[in-house]
C-alpha cells in the first residue's frame, strides 16, 4: 500500500476505533483519491480528505417502546449528518440489528460521494437503529417507528435533512416515520422519501435501485458491444433491491436463477419468472416469509446458511448487505465466467474482491456508482414534492436513465487507464469527490 495511504488510515483508525466498515469505506476511496490529491495541491492544503472523513454532526438518541405483550424495551437510534456542502443531508435509515456507528459511517461516507454523482443537489447522511423488525407485528412496528421520530423529528427537515429507506425500512416504516412526523410538526412536507403515492411519494421510487443497478450494468456492457439478453445472472437479496433488479434483468431478456436472504439462496436454474417474482414479492413484502418457502413451492434447490456466488453465471447483481462477496467468491465467480458485477447493495465486496475484479479486468460497478439509481429518484421526489406536482412513470424512469448514464460516463471520464480498462471505482470515487470538494473550498473552512 502507499505510504500515504497508509500514514492517513493509520489517523482514521486511530480516531474511530472499532468501527472496520468505516475504516474499510474510508481505505477505498483513500487509496484512489491521494494520488489524485497529490496532482490537485488545492484540495490537499485545505484538508478536503480529512474533512469529509468527519462528520458534521452525529446524533444518538435512546429509542424507548412498549412491545405487544407490554414490556419495555429500548433501542439506539442515529443519524449522521455527513456532509451539507452541495445539498442538505440525504440518505437512509437501516433498522437492522447489526446497526452500529461505524456501519452507518461507512453508508454515510459511500453517501456523499454518491449523492454528488447522481448530479443533484443532495448532501449525505445515514441513519437507523438496531432494532430488528423481523418477527415484530405491525403494532409494534408503529410503536418503534413513532418513537424513535419521536426524537429525530427534531433534527431533520425538507430543507435540513430528509431520510429514506434502507435495510428493513420500506414503504410500511416511511409511513410510521411520516405520520409521526407531520403529526408532532403540523407541516405535510417532503421531509422523507420512499412515500405512498397518495401522499407526496414519487412513482419508481421503489423499482428505482434495483432498475438503476441494471441500467448501469447495461450501459458498462455497451462499452463491449454487449448486453444482458439470453445471459444468465445471480442476484443476492431478496428485498426491495433484488426484487427489482430481477424484474428489469427480465424485462431486458436476461435471466435470474438465484435469491437469497439471510438463511440462505435458492437455485433456480429455469429463471425466476415475472410470475414467480409476483411470488417472492408477496411472500417477502406482505408475508414476511423466508426465502426458503420459494424452493418448496417451486421444487428447486435451497442451500442453507450458503451465497450463491458459486452458481455460474455471466452477471451478478449483490443486492443483500457489506461483505457479502470475499476473496474466494470473486475467483469463483470469476472462473464460472462472470463478466460484470453491479452492485446494488452497498460495499457488498471485500477489498480483496475489488482487487480480483480489476485484476481481471471485468466490468465492475461499484455500489456508489451502480445503486445511485435510488438516492437520485428519491432527489426527484424532492423536486416534484418543491413543485406539488407528480410526475408519470415515464417521466421519472427516462431521468432515471438519464442520470445512470451520466454517473456512467462520469466514471469513464475520469476511471479510464492507459490500456484502455475503465476503473469504475477510481472513477466513481473522483468524480463524486470533485465536486464536493469544489464546494467545500467555495464555502470556506467550515
Ligand atoms: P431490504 O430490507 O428490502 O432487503 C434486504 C435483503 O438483504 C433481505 O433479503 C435480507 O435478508 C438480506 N440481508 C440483510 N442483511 C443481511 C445480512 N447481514 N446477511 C445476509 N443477508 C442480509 O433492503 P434493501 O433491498 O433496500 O437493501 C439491500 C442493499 O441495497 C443494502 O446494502 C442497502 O444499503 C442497499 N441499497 C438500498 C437502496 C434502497 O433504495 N433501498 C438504495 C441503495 C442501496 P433477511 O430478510 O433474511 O434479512
Ligand atoms: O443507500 C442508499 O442510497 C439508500 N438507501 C437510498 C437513500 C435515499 O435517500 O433514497
């Protein structure tokens, strides 16, 4: 590792302790943008790097709430407010249980530049909490969700930070949170995104991700004359991401023969179908159900407490968590043939994996890049909330095209080596980071 690299990681992990997500997002943008520092003096001298590697603000509150049998119980709740110097603060909530401040670090740092590369005005943040929504009725969902805006509510606005889903939150918990919200400031406003249509949500929204992640998978393809028709794919998740991707994977021609959760995948080597999604959606998004009854009901394989990165396949489309594609994986995908990786999770590949993409020189979108989609549709729920007037479906999925093709181009802009080979993520993290950076010397030294 260069010696720089390794004198800032060894400050970063020196003043975050026991936070390795964060570490590992910072080390990845760090090792591509000192080189590009040192040839920029501006940035370097007003501690850009060290600036956006802190951030503006954190907030940690207790999440007290009455379960269904009337105990107590309590939970941690966050929000980090990474950075405002191109937009306020934009990103979303994860409630999961293994949410913690260097995880949501981690997210709100990928935030930032992502946000930048989606070309609107959005800064970047993070929230959530451990709570576990897995099990938990619906009561008790509201019950977390009222309390937990209960606190926030008071830290965030249209103009000031707007949150949004993220792992376990979805279209039921952006409600709870609205509710809660409108109710304790008497204002309707677009202060979250991921909203019901009938109430400021913008149409896409949740197809967004994952349709974005495909785009961007075309787009890298086109740059080989290819593209995903007649090729075989494998997609991890099996929530708002995974569901979508499969959907446009179908509708482009391609096929998806894997899902997972986090028990295990299925293997479905005849595709997962419009029908047999229509499936998987009702299971996971109304059921709450396993990924497992899939198998069951369709007579295929399900490998327990397994990835299914060892199905061979000529896509692959991580949409479930971090770290869930490692070194051995990359090789293993990589030896069945696999061509290009979209990542529509967030950090889903260890940077031993990253390192055995470039090495072979695929096509490889990293996750700022390929799952801006959903972060730029909710800026576009923003715009039509500013102007109290929706857009059609076409509208918002031609800008989100748009916007996918842009990140794209800005990656090849400024990711391209001599021999030809586009490094997405030298040109994700560069181009994200530009204009950030820009701004934050416009802006001064805040
Ligand atoms: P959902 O909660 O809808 O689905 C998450 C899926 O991932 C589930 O299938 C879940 O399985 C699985 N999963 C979650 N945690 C783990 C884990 N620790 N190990 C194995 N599997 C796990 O979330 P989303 O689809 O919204 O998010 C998926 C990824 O995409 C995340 O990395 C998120 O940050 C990223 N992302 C999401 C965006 C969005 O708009 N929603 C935008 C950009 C990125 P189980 O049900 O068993 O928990
Ligand atoms: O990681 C992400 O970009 C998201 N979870 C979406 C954030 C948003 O504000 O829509």
């Amino acid at each position: 590792m260069d010696s720089r690299v390794k004198q800032f990681m060894a400050k970063i992990e020196a003043k975050n302790p026991a936070e390795p997500e964060f570490h590992q997002a910072v080390m990845e943008v760090a090792e591509t943008l000192i080189p590009y520092i040192e040839e920029h003096p501006r940035y370097k001298h007003a501690k850009i790097l060290e600036r956006i590697a802190e951030p503006e603000r954190i907030i940690i509150f207790r999440v007290p709430w009455m379960n269904d049998k009337g105990e107590v119980e309590i939970n941690r709740g966050f929000r980090i407010e990474m950075n405002s110097a191109i937009g306020p603060y934009k990103g979303g909530l994860r409630f999961h249980p293994t949410v913690n401040l260097g995880v949501l670090k981690f997210l709100a740092f990928e935030q930032v530049l992502k946000n930048s590369l989606t070309t609107l005005p959005m800064g970047g943040g993070k929230g959530g909490s451990d709570f576990d929504p897995k099990g938990k009725s619906d009561n008790e969902v509201m019950k977390f969700c009222q309390s937990f805006m209960t606190e926030l509510n008071r830290h965030i606005g249209p103009n000031t930070d707007i949150p949004a889903g993220d792992i376990g939150v979805g279209g039921r918990e952006i409600g709870f949170l609205f509710g809660q919200y409108k109710r304790i400031k008497n204002e309707f406003t677009g202060v979250l995104t991921g909203k019901g249509l009938e109430w400021g949500g913008s149409l896409i929204r949740p197809e967004a991700t994952g349709y974005g992640a495909v785009y961007f998978a075309e787009e890298m393809l086109k740059t080989k004359g290819d593209s995903l028709k007649g090729k075989t794919c494998v997609v991890s998740g099996s929530g708002n991401v995974a569901q979508y991707t499969t959907e446009k994977i179908n509708e482009l021609g391609g096929k998806v023969v894997t899902l997972s959760d986090s028990a295990g995948f299925i293997y479905d080597p005849k595709g997962i179908d419009k029908e047999k999604l229509a499936y998987i959606m009702e299971l996971k998004n109304i059921k709450r159900g396993r990924i497992s009854e899939y198998a069951e009901r369709y007579g295929v394989e399900y490998f327990n407490g397994e990835r299914p990165w060892k199905i061979k396949a000529f896509a692959a489309f991580p949409s479930a968590t971090q770290n869930e594609i490692n070194e051995e994986e990359a090789r293993l995908l990589i030896s069945n043939g696999c061509k290009v990786v979209s990542e529509g999770a967030n950090m889903p590949s260890s940077p031993e994996a990253i390192e055995v993409y470039l090495e072979h020189k695929i096509l490889y979108g990293p996750g700022k890049a390929a799952n801006a989609g959903g972060v730029a549709v909710s800026g576009l729920e923003m715009t039509q909330n500013s102007m109290r007037l929706p857009w059609s479906r076409e509208e918002v999925d031609r800008r989100l095209q748009e916007i996918m093709k842009n990140i794209h181009s800005t990656c090849v802009k400024h990711g391209s080596e001599e021999n030809g080979y586009v490094n997405y993520v030298k040109g994700a993290n560069i181009g994200g980071f530009v204009k950030v950076a820009d701004a934050m010397l416009a802006q001064g030294i805040v």
